[in-house]
C-alpha cells in the first residue's frame, strides 16, 4: 500500500495533494499495490468522497475532537498509527509547509530517512531495496538524483512539479473512520490561535502584473516609479534579495527562494541581474519582461522581451506612454 | 537565556550554476561562501535575544575545517562561542546531521552547559531537507516549531509566528525548545569592526565524529532543462518603450 496524507482547506483539498497522490498512484501501479489516503480533522468529510477520482482506494478518516487545530506531532503520530496498522510500503505528503513538518516528523520518531519535495519516484521492484529518487535542492535551481533508503519510504512530493491527474482506481473503496493512538505530548505544539492577513491589496502571488525591482533601482525613493507603473497595470511590486537586505523594501515584497512565489501574466523585472535564487521565484511568470543596463545579465537567459537601459529613465518613460496610450 | 544557533556552510551562487565532472557538487572553484539565509537570521535573532535577555549564544556548524569561516561570521556578528563538528567527507543526510548536533549539545549537557533555545533555519538553502531542526527536538525531546518569522519569549515561553493557510499562525511552547525561522524575521547587521576582531581571536570548539552510512543517499546532481528561450530585445532605452507598450496590450494587461 502506498499512503498519502492529504491536506485540506473549508472542504478543499489543497491542489499540491492532487499531485502528491498523482505521483502515489503511479508509483502504487508500478508496484502493484492499492492506494490509500490519510485525512485529518472534524472538517475533511467532504473532501473524502473527491479523492476516489485520483485513484484513492482507501480513505482512513482520524477523529479526535484535539484535531481541530494543526498540531504537527499529533498528525505525524496518526500517520504512523496508521503506519502501525496498515505496513504501506512508502508514506507521501506534499512539499508544503505542512506537508514537510509531519513527515520530517514521522522520520524522526521511526527514525526513518525522508526525501523532501521529489519530483520523480522510482519503487524498483516490490521489497524493500531503496527507491531511486529526484528531488529538488537550491529552491529548484538544481536537482538531485538519490537513493531512498529505509523499511517504509518516507517522501514529499515538491509542489507543481507534476500537474494533478485523475486516474482510475484499482477497484475498491473503502472509508474508514478511526480514532487515531494520540498523547497529549503530541498536542505539546498546537496553533493556540490564527490572525488573518489584511485585507485589501492585491498579494504577490496572486498579481497578474509584477513589477520587480533589484539593485539597479538605486535606492528606495527608486521604487516610486515602479510602485506608478504596477499600479497603472493593476499589479504589485515586488522585489530581489538584495533590495531587502540593504533595507530599502520589506521582506514580505521578496521574490525567490526564501521571498515569495510569484505567478504573473507579465513580470517586469527591472534592474534585477537574475540570481537563481531569485528566478526561482519568478518561475511561474507566464512572461518575463527585463529592464537592464546590462545585455549580458543572467536574467536575459529567462526573459521574453528585454529593453536594454536604465531604470530610472526608461520605467518613467514606459508609464508615460502607457498613460498616453490609454488616452487614446 | 543561552542559545545555541546552527548553520551551513553553503556556496554564494550567481546566475549560473555548474556541476564538478563527477556531478557530486557544486563547481565552487569561483566561488564565496556564506550561511543559508534563513540561518543567518537565526543568528541574528540569537543574538538579539542574549542583548534583550542576557545569557550567552553559541554558533554549531557540521562541515569542513574551513566552515570555521562561517562560525567566525557568526560570532563577529555577536555569537559568544563557536562549534565546529568536524567532516571533511561527502555531505551528510538530514538523520546523520541531526545525530551528530544532538550528541554535541549531550555533551554540553554533561560539561554543564544547557541551552534554552535551539535556533536553525527552516530548510538550508542547498539540500532543503526541511528536517535537521525536527530531528533534533525528537532526540532531545523538546517542542519545535518551524518556519517562525516572529518570534518572543516571556516568562520561560517562546511565542511564535509563522505564516499559514490564509493568515499567520501563533504557537506558544514552553522552553527549551526548538524553533526553525526563516528570512524575514528580522534583517541581519553587518558585522561591526570590533566584531570582526574579537572572532578572530576567538577560540573554536571542535569535535570529530564518525561519518555514519546515509538514508537518503545521493547519486548525483544534475542541472533542470532550462526553458529553450529567445529573448526579444525591444529596444535600447527610449527606442524600446513603443513596442513594449505594444507587447503589454498583447499580454492583455494594458489598463483600459
């Protein structure tokens, strides 16, 4: 049996599961074993039933009125409940937040290894001989070709590295609820309370239009043009690392591996040299626009369009035409 | 409060990355090092908690001789101590490093020094296992909580934010504890003069342990197909601004 956890939003399953279980299928095809899935808390019921179309067989429900708050070592301790009972050959989340926590969580109490955010699976034969892994290191920037060692493989699943397919299902179905072996030291990390973000303005994943600016703005009065020409488009602004750490701009405006992941129609990138950290950010760009100095900036390598000159003369000029041309 | 703060040597990559002929590493050859991002806020946050607090903060690195450099970053920054365990082999998996920093702060324990709060980043920029910090607190047995970028500690507890699904999260756990940050929390200073000076001179701490067999081995690495892409220059400076009017309306984000 190949087990996943699912993870779950007001009765939505998070898209990064659909691809985790994407992936869990395949590799239960490879070895000729059912796959089964693990939910948790009072709210997943409705998601249940959605998970038969990716080829879930089994759903184990865990219900312990404690669950109603995420508790990273009380989830990790009904995979492994569930481990106990049900001897799946490798145990999946997805590389999320979450996703990553319970697993790096169940390693340690199994004292297992786990792989974090794979892009590709290799079972092998049935048995336990490692699996022949990918997995994503530098945000992305690279990969890593690896062995899987241990009894159960434990892995995460990186997120948007496969698109989420439905498939068909080995032929059962079965949902069980089960009041998982919980401790109270396994609610000892629990959040006590939740704040939501302010409303209002556009978030930088969310944007259809990014305007990023780096080190050759100049300096944080620099990004008055920018903030003009994002607003014009109905866009944000956001940033590259080296604009945060020199101060001139929050850390929340970060693009890249340790900022934000940006998703755009159009990111206009500007005075940003395209350091992999930060273009891994900006991989869900539909299309890159550059605004450089310098023809030979790493960043060219990723962009679409490209208008070779200073920021500070050619972004003004490009929301003066833009406003000129909505005139029209 | 005493904090113990732990790092990895990681390589200043540009624009490009390129791989030794064995495809084992990273080609370093032209290249600086420095921390992961994540950790070089945990050490920022160490010390700005023994500043508020009092207390003492320690900087622990597994890698090779030369990630001493990294320790005396950290300590020019304000880090009391360093410790260095000692490798010169291939890197270590997430099970083995955890191992080897829950045995260093074992023995610390039996020497007489304890630590009230364990800081790590959340993931390292390079391997991004997501799970040395995790590890850590089951070996000791210890709560943690990952990825906090505000962190506070009142009365023997430590209050934490991290971001979550819609909004923030807040966890509140007893000390000691571990707890994973990320960039954002706070922004590093620059290391002053006298700084620099005093880790010099510092004394270095090094312990030698066994390089245990890997869970999670690697094969080798490899670079991603990169998107096959030709740039279409616009223009240069003022020439470009009428066609790239023209792709935005294309693009369909044009104001109307």
């Amino acid at each position: 049996m190949i087990l996943g956890l699912v993870e779950h939003d007001a009765g939505v399953v998070w898209e990064p599961s659909l691809q985790m279980l994407t992936l869990g299928r395949r590799v239960a095809e490879r070895l000729g074993e059912p796959l089964a899935a693990l939910v948790a808390g009072p709210d997943a019921g409705p998601v249940v039933d959605g998970l038969a179309a990716y080829g879930v067989e089994a759903v184990h429900h865990a219900v312990d009125d404690r669950l109603d708050r995420y508790a990273p070592e009380a989830w990790a301790a009904c995979l492994l409940d569930l481990m106990g009972r049900t001897a799946p050959s490798a145990v999946l989340a997805a590389g999320t937040d979450r996703g990553n926590e319970v697993m790096a969580h169940v390693g340690a109490r199994a004292g297992l290894p786990m792989a974090a955010n794979c892009t590709e699976v290799e079972p092998g034969e049935p048995g336990t001989p490692p699996y022949l892994i990918s997995r994503l290191r530098w945000g992305g920037s690279l990969l890593e070709d690896a062995r899987l060692h241990g009894e159960v493989k434990l892995l995460t699943v990186a997120p948007h590295a496969i698109r989420a397919e439905e498939g068909p299902a080995g032929g059962g179905w079965a949902v069980e609820e089960f009041s998982p072996k919980l401790q109270d030291a396994d609610f000892r990390v629990q959040v006590t309370r939740q704040e939501g973000r302010p409303a209002g303005k556009i978030s930088l994943p969310d944007a259809r239009v990014v305007v990023g600016g780096g080190r050759g703005v100049g300096g944080p009065e620099g990004f008055g043009p920018l903030e003009e020409l994002a607003e014009l488009l109905g866009g944000v602004v956001g940033c590259s690392r080296v604009v945060t750490s020199l101060g001139w701009r929050p850390h929340t405006d970060q693009v890249g591996q340790t900022g934000v992941r940006i998703a755009p129609d159009v990111y206009i990138a500007c005075g940003i040299s395209g350091a992999i950290q930060h273009m891994v950010g900006a991989k869900g760009a539909k299309r890159i626009l550059v605004v450089n100095t310098d023809p030979q900036a790493p960043i060219l390598a990723h962009a679409d369009y490209a208008i070779i000159g200073d920021v500070q003369q050619v972004v003004p000029a490009l929301v003066s035409a833009i406003r000129e041309a909505k005139g029209r | 409060m005493d904090v113990l703060v732990c790092v990895k040597r990681v390589p200043v990559t540009g624009g490009r990355i390129s791989l030794t002929d064995d495809e084992q590493e990273i080609d370093t050859r032209y290249l600086g090092f420095t921390v992961s991002p994540h950790e070089e806020c945990a050490v920022e946050e160490s010390v700005r908690l023994v500043e508020s607090h009092g207390g003492s903060s320690t900087v622990l690195t597994l890698g090779p001789a030369v990630a001493e450099d990294q320790l005396r970053d950290a300590m020019a920054m304000g880090v009391n101590r360093g410790v260095l365990i000692e490798d010169e082999g291939p890197e270590w998996d997430g099970g083995a490093t955890a191992g080897a920093i829950a045995r260093a702060i074992a023995e610390h324990r039996e020497a007489g020094v304890s630590y009230d709060l364990l800081l790590f980043g959340n993931e390292s920029a390079d391997a991004g296992g997501y799970q040395v910090g995790i590890r850590v607190a089951h070996l000791l047995d210890v709560p943690c909580v990952t990825g906090v970028k505000h962190l506070e500690i009142q009365n023997g507890r430590a209050l934490a934010r991290r971001e979550g699904p819609g909004g923030f999260e807040i966890y509140e756990v007893p000390l000691p504890a571990v707890i994973t940050v990320k960039e954002g929390i706070n922004l590093p200073r620059y290391p002053s003069i006298p700084g620099r000076l005093r880790a010099k001179k510092a004394t270095v701490e090094r312990v030698h342990p066994d390089a245990p067999q890997p869970g999670l081995e690697k094969v080798r690495l490899r670079l991603p197909q990169g998107r096959d892409k030709q740039v279409e220059i616009l223009g240069d400076g003022a020439t470009g601004i009428g066609r790239a009017v023209e792709v935005l309306g294309h693009i369909g984000v044009m104001p109307s």
